[in-house]
C-alpha cells in the first residue's frame, strides 16, 4: 500500500510540473518564430506576433512596414547583417486581468560596417489562453500612447532596467 501511495504522489508531482515546462516551451518557440521573422524582415508573420491592439489603428501595419524598410534600407547602406536574435528562457507566468504575462530577455547581435552591436532588451510575451502568444518590447510599456493599447501590466511582473547597446569596433582586441 506504501509503495501505490508513493507512485501516485509521484505521479502527482510530475503531472504538475509539466504544465509548467509545456507552457515555457510555448512561449520560447513562439519568441523565436518572431525573432526568425525579424531577421529575415518577413512583415506578416513578424506582425502576427504583434498584440493585436497594436494594429487595430489605421496605419499601424504601414508604420512596421516602413519600420522594417528603414532596416532594409540601412542594412544595405551601412552593410548592417542580423548575425543572431538569441531568446532567453520565460520568467514565471502570471494571470493578471484575464492576461497570462512573463518576460523573456532577448540579445540582438547586429554586424555593423566597422564592427558589431549587442543589443540586450526584454521583451513582454501575452497570451489570454497559454497557447497564441503575443510579444511586445518592454520600452513600448513608456509610450504613452502604445501603452493605453495594450493589458495592464501585474505589478508583480519584473522587468529589468533596459541596458545601453554595445558596440565592437573590428578594431578592438579580442577577448
């Protein structure tokens, strides 16, 4: 009778647990379908992972268009190359107002004509049913106007402080 017990109490906590590790594993492969869709500039699966309040207004599709031809533009004027989009793992997610809401941080590593530029932010990942993620970068939270378009925040979601790009002149001895 020991023994049923100790299986079932097993099984209770591994049945527990995975819920957990499945949603993190959503999110993460959610995060990365986007940042694959920002290197390669593919603007309707790039804006599909947009919260959809975001492009309810008029022009808001044209406004990441132009966003992503100003990148265009750039990568071929100053040779710039998306090198990787690395995605870090989710924090622990929290419902708050019906909204599921975690953070994940991201590092953009860009090669620039005279070097490279590591760019680390957080992104806001979204979701009201665990399943159809949305991600937003944290700094849209401190626009005033994007951030009336988008689901309040749980007080008890930590965001880091946004850190400052670095840049690597080929110059600059290695490490």
């Amino acid at each position: 009778m020991k023994k049923i017990t100790t299986i079932l109490v097993g099984l209770l906590l591994c049945t527990s647990v995975l819920p957990a590790q499945n949603i993190s594993t959503v999110i993460k492969t959610e995060a990365l379908k986007m940042a694959k869709a920002l290197a390669a500039l593919d603007l309707d699966t790039y804006a599909s992972f947009t919260y959809p309040t975001l492009l309810e207004e008029k022009g808001s599709k044209e406004k990441i268009k132009q966003g992503v031809d100003s990148v265009e533009k750039y990568r071929k004027d100053f040779g710039l190359k998306v090198k990787s989009i690395i995605i870090g793992n989710p924090s622990e997610v929290i419902t708050h107002n019906g909204i599921m809401q975690c953070t994940l941080p991201q590092t953009i590593n860009i090669e620039i004509m005279m070097g490279s530029m590591e760019a680390e932010s957080t992104l806001i990942g979204l979701s009201k049913d665990g399943k159809i993620w949305y991600f937003v970068d944290a700094m849209l939270y401190k626009q005033k106007d994007a951030k009336a378009k988008l689901p309040e925040l749980s007080p008890k979601l930590v965001i880091p402080a946004p850190k400052q790009p670095v840049i690597k002149s080929n110059d600059a001895p290695k490490n």
